[in-house]
C-alpha cells in the first residue's frame, strides 16, 4: 500500500513537471535543477553563474531551502528576481512548488531560471520538476566515492560541477 | 490524504522504535544513531570511535547506503559484526530497518551498536529508531551555517562532531 501512495505521489509530481516543461517551451526559458550536498557549494556556483551570464540574459531564481532566507540574502546583491521556498524539513523541492514559485516570477522578462535545491544528494534526484537539466554540485571535501554511493544524480546530471578544488 | 499516510508512517516507524528502545533497554546494549551529510567523515568517525573503544567493549555496525558496500568494506579490518543495509535510493534507515538489521546479530555478545545513516542533512533527522542518542557529523568544510540552516538535526543530536578540521 505505500508503495502504491509513493507511485501516486510520483505521477502527480510527473504530471506537474510535463505542465511546467510546456510553459517553459512556450516561454522560451531555459530551467536548470542545481542539486548537491549541504555545503557542496552550491549558492557559491550560483553567484558566479549569475555574475558571468547576467549582462546576456535576463535570469530568475528559486531558492529551496529547509529553513532560513541565508541563501536568498546572498543573492539579493544582483538584483534580479528571487523567489524563496522554505520546505521546513522537506527534503526536497516537488515540482508544484516549482509551479508555484514560478507563478509569481515575471515569465515574459526571463531567459534562464535556476533552482537551487535543497542541500541533499538523495531526493531531489528523484523528482523532475521540468527542468531542461540537472546540474549536480559536488565538493572535493566529499571524497571521490560519492558517484558510486549516489547513484542516481549522478546518471541524471547533464552537468556536473566538482567545486572546492585547489589550483 | 497524504499528510494523513505520512503521519500513519511516522506513527508506525515510532512503534517500532519503541520496540527496539524496549529491545535494547533488556539486553543492556546503547544504540546510537550517526547522522550526516555526504562525505561529513561518518565512516572516518566510526573507525576512531572503533579503534578507541574495542578493548572495552563489543561493538555492532549497521552500515546503511544507498550503493555500494563501500562503508561496510573500509570497517572489515576491526572483525566485528556488520549489517550492511542497502536502501537502493532510500533516504534515511527507518526502524523497521533497523529492527531487521538487529535480528541479524547476536545481541546477547554486543554492548555498543552504532548505525551509519544514509549520508543526508534531512531526512535520518525525522525517525526515531529507538536510539540512545542521535550523533551528528558535519564537516568544517561544509561551512558554519549548517545547524540554522538544517536545524532538526542539529537540535536532536546529543552529540556534534566537527570534523575535517585542521589543527
């Protein structure tokens, strides 16, 4: 019986993730998952994606978070449209979070809307919330056997960024 | 309705964690419950914690991972009794686990079991499984932020450790 509540749970987040896909097409909007650890770095690659692309297109951020706006503040300085989600202690972003964040963004001023997860390397793999691509965000300072241990971002990633590197 | 098989599951995994508790209490063994982001060091954690204390007393492990039996592998070397539970891509070790985990080893020669949990911030944080005490690792380089930003954990543990410091 769980099983077959988990599966509904799954469709229903399915269902969502193909509506949000369709707007996304019809809005020419590139949506990207950024997905890692707590503290891979992921806000980090975020700033410097914002800083190096923000002169080219117009970009709107989701920002889930289990609790505070930390995250959100840290942006903020680019001026740009940020919405937060507060899962309390969920454990990952489903995709009609996704749909509701992206109801109260501007679609028509926006080429690119990234999302950052919340910091797990275990759920939000598993739910599509319509993204043109996952990019996972893993940190040397994890140890090399995180894509052996985590299988399944590490499939689903089109991108993967290995941050906290020395030069 | 979800919200209500979602309380069904907590009140069915807090069943058997009060089982396990009783369990426990009887044979005279402290369970504890080591939790943690990916790569935090739980596995580093638990051989000191192995080396320092196995003259004084007999040490279980139940290793839980999504892949792999890598964890379960690196604590070989001690010759004590391990159950490796795989969750596929399970986020957390709930107790009904944890109990099965525990069939598997002779309780009446053990006074200490620790379990390694699925490396996750989240969700190991949600379920009781009858623990003494909930340990909690986090690695420096994950940042200081952690505990406002993932507080259930960090508000359960009886124990913090910091970890990959430098001295």
């Amino acid at each position: 019986m769980e099983i077959k509540v988990m599966k509904s749970i799954l469709d229903a987040n399915e269902n969502v993730a193909d509506e949000i896909r369709k707007m996304m097409q019809e809005k020419k909007i590139k949506l990207f998952n950024i997905i890692g650890s707590p503290g891979a770095g992921k806000t980090t690659v975020l700033e410097t994606l914002i800083q190096k692309l923000k002169n080219k297109f117009r970009i709107g951020i989701i920002e889930g978070d289990c609790a505070t706006d930390r995250d959100a503040q840290r942006l903020k300085k680019f001026d740009i449209p940020i919405v937060l989600i507060n899962t309390e202690s969920g454990c990952y972003l489903p995709s009609i979070s996704i749909k509701n964040a992206l109801g109260e963004l501007d679609l028509d001023s926006l080429d690119i809307v990234f999302i950052e997860n919340v910091g797990n390397l275990v759920c939000p793999a598993h739910f599509d919330v319509g993204e043109n691509s996952k990019i996972a965000v893993a940190s040397v300072t994890e140890g090399d056997d995180k894509p052996a241990k985590y299988p399944l971002l590490f499939s689903e990633a089109e991108i993967v960024i290995l941050n906290k590197m020395d030069f």
